[in-house]
C-alpha cells in the first residue's frame, strides 16, 4: 500500500491488535541504497513488523535485506504484486511474475544474507499468463530456493490497460486457485489477500490456509483490526475503546511534532476509526478542515474527539 501504511499509520494500527503481522509500504532497493530519506525507520512498538522490498537485483535486494535485519525487522519480503507502471518500469513487483528464476536468485542471495524470513507476495498471474499451471510454476521456482512462505493476491493483474486502482477491483476474485495451491504444496505456509472484510471471511480462508492479509478494509475501517486479537489469536481480553486509541494517538502526535512532524500526516490515518458510528462523519470532517492549511489546528486529535463526543451527546438528548 504505498504512500499509505507508513511508520505512523503502523504505531496506530499495532494500538488496534498486539499479534497481527504489519507490513510496511513498498520501499525499492534503490531508495534504500542511494534515497536520502529515513526509508527503513520504524518505532519499536510495531513489532512484529516486515519490511516489504521491491527490486530485482540479487546484491542490491541482500545488502537491503542484510539492513533491514540489523535494524531489528521481523522478516523481509519481496513484492511481486504491485502493477503500478513505476513499478513495471523498475523491474520488479507484479511483473516479476513472468521472471520467477530472477525472484528465485533474490530470495538464494536474500537467504544467504540474513536468519529472518524471506517471504514473497504475489498474484495469481499476470495479464496472458494467468492460468493455474504458470502460478504453479512460479511458487515452485521460489520454493525450490528456498522460500516456504507465500502471500497470494488472489485477483491476476493486468499490466496493459488497467490502472493500479482498476487492477485492486475488475480482475475477478479466484479464491479456490489459491486454496488450490495449499492441497498442492501443503509444507508451505500460503496466506491469502484480497477482498476481505469480515471475520466471517476471514474464518473461511483459514479452513483452507494458513493465514490471512487484509489491507484496503483495514484503512478504510481500521476498528475493525481491534477484534483480530479476540477472534484470530484467542486472546479473552476486551478490544482497546475508540476513545483510548485517540487520547494514546495524540501523545504519540506531539513527540513527533516535536521531532518536526505534521500532525496531519499522522491524523490522516486516522479518518476511519469512526466508520459506522455516530459522529463519525463529524471526525472525518473535522480532521481534514482543522488538520491542513498553514494553520492547522493544534492538538487536532483531541479536538476532534471533543466535537465526536459533543456529537454524539446531542443525539442522545433528541
């Protein structure tokens, strides 16, 4: 998800469920090698946490690889599922899929380098090669190097005429390939992605796969991550309330607003947490009116929960 699961929206969404795996954005080897910016940066309360890497060359993925470990990533894994066309014109996401000997040599050299997982994400094909025998090819190609860990996009992507935003909802859905998958490769590890958004679905895959990746419906709806820990993990503790998670969020704002950040770009995680409730039309307005500008509102988070709170008091008296 890139540009949106970033090192903020990750510190919010481990407040949600202490066990779920986060992923981070995509970042390529060569914003990592050659990139100015603080790419592998991440607070120590995400974890467990993995970092999503995009490239194709052997040495520049294991030098990024051999990084991301010494700076206490959970695991590592290779996105060859994005169809973005900056992505194509790199070399490396989705495209990949038609070079599954290139990911093989990334995940050997990768593996040589580190002890922490080397997993890959992918789809179930890509534009023409899209039947099962060709995704077949491509995690066996990878499993012979010694990947057992594989996160299946089940939706093909189409590198030739659709946009990334079209590639996320016109390729039909084809959940059985991957369960297909599992009964053919049973000692790997094989999680599933796409179109999830309840715990119903969620306990479907699981009676054919070993783990689930939901991304959209938790940006969108973040509250919904709350309850993983309860219905996933088994654990009897009660979900962390909305109200909790603003007051924890705004404690986190100030640090890195004392560190130069923005609280904007940490509110903007954010919008959804209300989704469904009452007032939550109001929070999503007042953070995007108060949170942007030159003048953005100070201690927004607790200012919006006030006019969430004042909200959802007056419905109560009418």
């Amino acid at each position: 998800m890139l540009d949106w699961t970033d090192k903020h929206c990750r510190y919010f969404l481990r407040l949600l469920s202490k066990h779920t795996l986060l992923y981070t954005e995509m970042v390529t080897t060569g914003a990592i090698i050659y990139g100015k910016g603080d790419y592998l940066g991440f607070n120590h309360e995400e974890h467990p946490v993995a970092l999503q890497l995009g490239g194709s060359d052997p040495v520049a993925m294991a030098e990024c690889a051999a990084r991301a470990q010494a700076l206490g990533y959970d695991e590592v894994n290779i996105n060859v599922g994005c169809p973005s066309d900056r992505v194509k014109n790199g070399r490396f996401g989705a495209c990949l899929m038609a070079e599954p000997e290139s990911v093989a040599q990334c995940v050997k050299a990768m593996q040589a380098q580190v002890t922490i997982p080397v997993t890959v994400k992918c789809r179930i094909g890509i534009d023409d090669m899209d039947e099962y025998e060709d995704l077949s090819r491509f995690i066996n190609t990878a499993a012979d190097a010694g990947c057992d860990t594989f996160i299946v996009h089940a939706r093909k992507a189409w590198l030739k005429g659709l946009s990334p935003k079209e590639n996320r909802e016109i390729p039909p859905l084809n959940y059985p390939r991957v369960y297909q998958l599992k009964k053919e490769f049973p000692a790997l590890s094989i999680s599933i992605n796409g179109g999830i958004k309840t715990y119903d679905d969620v306990s479907e895959h699981l009676q054919h796969l070993d783990g689930v990746m939901v991304g959209r419906e938790v940006y969108a709806n973040p509250y919904l991550l709350a309850s993983a820990d309860q219905h996933v993990f088994g654990e009897a503790t009660q979900p962390i309330d909305r109200e909790t998670i603003v007051k924890h969020m705004h404690d986190y704002a100030q640090r890195q607003v004392a560190n130069g950040a923005r609280e904007w770009h940490i509110a903007r995680h954010m919008l959804g947490l209300f989704q469904g409730q009452p007032g939550g039309r109001v929070w999503r307005r007042y953070l995007s009116q108060n949170g942007t500008g030159k003048n953005p509102q100070p201690a927004l988070l607790l200012r919006g929960l006030e006019a969430v709170q004042e909200t959802v008091s007056q419905i109560r008296v009418a």
